[in-house]
C-alpha cells in the first residue's frame, strides 16, 4: 500500500466525495474476461 496526495481539481473539474461504491458479481466477471458483454461474432 502506499499513500498518495488528494486530488486537486483544475478550473473546469469538480471533485466528489463517493458516499458507497459497489462492484457485482457480473462486473468481476467481466473484468476478469470470465463474461463478454456486447454482440457476439457469429
């Protein structure tokens, strides 16, 4: 682990403080290659 400094938004960005993120089982999945969303090739 390591420490990084606070973000500092430019003059056109804003910075937010996320109150809850969550990640589903489907997104694990995709990120792990396990599940491909969008068309498929025929």
């Amino acid at each position: 682990m390591s420490d990084v400094l606070d973000p500092v938004p430019a003059a056109d960005e804003i910075l937010v403080d996320g109150l809850a993120v969550g990640v589903c089982g489907t997104d694990k999945e995709t990120a792990a290659g396990v599940v491909r969303l969008g068309p498929t090739r025929t």
